[in-house]
C-alpha cells in the first residue's frame, strides 16, 4: 500500500491554486469551455445522442483548424515561402490524423441505436457543414451549387463565395512549382479557380521531375507531405462510408440524399490526383 500523500493532499486553503477565481477562471476565458459545454443539447432519450453530437462537433474543430492551416499553407506558397507552408502543413498533417480518429465513438452504432435518434435530426446533415465545404474548397473540389445551397445564411454564404473565388491550396502549389523551375502547363496555372480541379497530365510531368531527382530534394519531401495529406483524408472518407453504412445501411440520407451511394462517389474523388498518378510513372 502506497502511503505518500498525493500532490492534491499537500494544497492548503493559502495555496494560490486554491484561491476563488473573482468570476470564471482565466482557464475558461481564454478556451471557453463552459460555452462549449453548454453546446451540447440531445433531442431524445437515445444513450448515443451524446456521443454523436460531441463526436460530430469535435470534427467541425478540426475542420476549423484544418482550414485555417491550409489558408496559411497556401498563401505561404503564394509568397514563396516553403518553409512556412511546410510548418502549416505539417500541422494539418497532425490535425487531419485527429480528424480520422474522431469516429471512433460512433464508428459502432447498429441500425437500432442510430434509430433511436436519427429522426431528431430531422434533414440535417453533414453534407451541409459549411466549414467542411472550406476544406473541400482549399483541396481544389469547387461547386457553384454547394455554394447557392448556403444563400440562406448571408454570413455563412459570403465567407464560402470568397473561398469559392480564390486559388485553392494545390492551386498556389502548382504555382509555387512552376517558379521552382518545373514544367507546369500555362493552363494548370491561368485555369477558372472556381471550376473543380481535374487531372492534368502536364501536371504529373513536372512531379515526375520531382520523384525522379533527388530522393532528399525539398520539393519530393513536399510531394510525400501532400501525399500524407491527401491519404489521410481518404482514410476520413472511407471511414465516414463504412460508418454510415454499419448505421443505417442503404437507406436514404437525412438530407435527401442517396446516403451510402452518394459517400462513395464523393470517396473516390482523389485528392492532388497527380501525385498518385506519377507514383506508376518512375
């Protein structure tokens, strides 16, 4: 048996941690806890609302974060700035494998537990997250009509019609590229920013230079970042279909949607498709 006293034991009513905080403490002034506490409110009786309003909420911070990180990442490389674009990814890297995780306490519900609270949420779905469509954005995966569906929130609607409008993140990469010296098509580099980003085989050329050079070259270290990026959201991707699938199988989505079928499609889209494509080209 351990007799020594725990550290909590040794506080005295003088310690200053022990001291009443005059209103909320400076933890929760600068985190706001309590607020996000509070965020928190389930419709039913159903034992895993909870944990699927929490998990659901956990993934719009990060998404806040992912998209904060890759702003920062691609107006870094609009400056020329590798190593600060590299930090921000870096970053995002860590963030997206949070992302990731952040199914785990859902990633088991059965068809008969969603149903115990699945119709609270009536036509709300994760389709609409607006923070979401930023990353879809930053990544290059543009929609004028995901954009119109936002109309109703001006806030909202203006925010994403200036993400619509600006160079994604592997836009400024391509970019950054083509005045690192490698052969990026004028096309690539003048193209609409507001049309969705499709392959390009004159991109894949200058990766090819790239993963054909130097093995320790900055810019191959730059390519396996994106590709780390671009994998782990995958990961997100697929597992959203498998846990929508174990939850509710084929069924239609809350939003109207075609539910499995309709995250399928949009898990096949690839992310900086180039950089898998010149995988089989070196």
């Amino acid at each position: 048996m351990n007799d020594r006293p725990s550290a909590l034991a040794d506080l005295s009513p003088d310690d200053q941690l022990t001291q009443p905080f005059h209103g909320a403490s400076p933890y929760d002034e600068y985190v706001r806890a309590s607020v996000l506490n509070s965020l928190q409110q389930p419709l039913t009786e159903a034992a895993d609302e909870m944990g699927f309003l929490v998990t659901t909420q956990v993934m719009e911070l990060w998404f806040t974060l992912i998209t904060h990180e890759w702003r920062a990442a691609r107006d870094a490389f609009a400056k020329d700035d590798l190593d600060a674009a590299t930090d921000a990814l870096v970053r995002s890297r860590r963030a997206v494998e949070a992302l990731v995780a952040s199914w785990t306490p859902v990633a088991a519900l059965t068809p008969h537990q969603f149903d115990g609270f699945r119709a609270a949420f009536g036509r709300a779905s994760g389709f609409q997250s607006a923070m979401y469509r930023h990353m879809e954005f930053l990544l290059g995966d543009k929609s004028p009509a995901l954009l119109r569906s936002h109309q109703g929130d001006p806030s909202v609607h203006e925010a994403l019609r200036v993400a619509y409008q600006e160079p994604s993140l592997y836009d400024e990469v391509l970019r950054f590229l083509h005045r690192r010296g490698l052969p990026v098509p004028e096309p690539v580099r003048e193209r609409d920013v507001t049309a969705p980003y499709e392959s390009d085989p004159g991109v894949v050329a200058a990766w090819r230079v790239v993963y054909a050079g130097p093995q320790h070259h900055p810019l191959l270290a730059l390519g396996e970042l994106l590709t780390d990026i671009a994998e782990r959201m995958l990961r997100w991707r697929f597992d959203h279909v498998l846990v929508v699938r174990r939850a509710m199988g084929t069924k239609t989505g809350s939003a109207g949607s075609s539910g499995v079928a309709w995250l399928e499609a949009r898990a096949k889209r690839p992310v900086f498709p180039e950089l898998w494509a010149v995988r089989g080209d070196v």
